[in-house]
C-alpha cells in the first residue's frame, strides 16, 4: 500500500493554491486582470500556427507552475515542522 503524505494533502485540498495564498492581495487580482487583457490583444494578433504554439507553452508553464507551488509549499511546510522540532528538543 502507498503511504499518503499528509502535506501533500493539505497542498491539494478543494481550496485553490492562489485563494489560500493571495485571497486579500488586491495587487495580485489587478495584475492577474492585466494578464488577461494582454493575452487576449496578443491572441488577436496570431495566426492558428502561433496560437497552438502559444497553447501549447501555456500548458507547459502550467504544469511547471503547478510542480513548483507543490514543492514550495511541501518544502516550506518541512520547515516549520523543523523549527517547530527544533525548538521542542532545545527547550527553550
């Protein structure tokens, strides 16, 4: 049977990374507005070759993002169990 990390259940609960993470952050919600709106003016300009390449880079910057906020924050959850351990064990 495969052992279950407990952290990685935590990163993929319902709740999308970027809620738990920027929900109160207006700057990020303006920035992500401003993606959008560029990348629509970009798309006008492609043709369909251009399109599915840049579809198909989005997928892969997709999925190497989705890699990275999962490591980051199993890495930053090992962290503060460590501390967490480390100061317990020096009693102080």
């Amino acid at each position: 049977m495969e052992e279950k990390s407990i952290i990685l259940d935590l990163f993929n609960e319902s709740v999308s990374f970027t809620e738990r993470v920027y929900s109160q952050n207006r700057e990020y919600y303006s920035k992500v507005s401003m993606a959008e709106r560029q990348m629509e003016k970009l798309k006008q300009h492609l043709t369909t070759e251009q399109m599915e390449m840049l579809e198909d880079f989005l997928e892969i910057q997709n999925s190497h993002d989705a890699i990275y906020n999962e490591e980051t924050f199993r890495l930053g959850v090992s962290l503060g169990v460590r501390l967490t351990a480390e100061s317990f064990i020096l009693g102080e």
